[in-house]
C-alpha cells in the first residue's frame, strides 16, 4: 500500500474513533465484513468529514463498485414508412 493510503486509513481510523470505537486498521483492510460494518456505522452517524473519509476509504480499498446501465439490446431507428418532402420552411 502506497504512503498516500496509510495516511487516507489512519485519518479515517482516527476519525472513527470518536464516534464508533477503536477501528482496527489491518482488519479492515482484510475482514470484508469487518470493513462493511465499520463503513455501515461510519454512513449512520451522519458527520460528514466521517463519511467523506469513508468512502475515500472504501474507493482505496476497491470495495465501491460503479454500477453502469447497460445500453439497450437493439436500438431500431424511426423511419417513416412513405417518405413526404420537407413542407415546412423557405421554399424554393
């Protein structure tokens, strides 16, 4: 983990620990659902520095994933059945 991570974890932990508890940084780094009860925590006190820092956290971590629509499967495009001239505008 590169220095700038340490820092994001320990700002966070740091953080937490006035509103949760001790947060245990190598366990939430390992423990999927040691880190989804933490962050859960973190998202129901509402302090918004806490939150930021959690989901810069879990950015860090890969645990956000971005859900994408998908396109859709065919796209069909309109054409008219008899094609009519152009009635509106200057005409010539």
């Amino acid at each position: 983990m590169e220095n700038q991570g340490l820092v994001l974890l320990s700002k966070f932990s740091v953080s937490a620990r006035r509103l949760i508890g001790v947060v245990n940084p190598a366990r939430l780094i390992k423990d999927s659902e040691y880190s989804a009860q933490i962050f859960q925590k973190a998202s129901e006190f509402g302090d918004e520095e806490l939150i930021m820092l959690s989901l810069e956290v879990q950015n860090m971590l890969g645990l956000m994933s971005i859900n994408t629509i998908s396109p859709p499967e065919k796209v069909v495009p309109f054409k008219p059945d008899v094609e009519q001239k152009y009635m509106f505008g200057a005409r010539s």
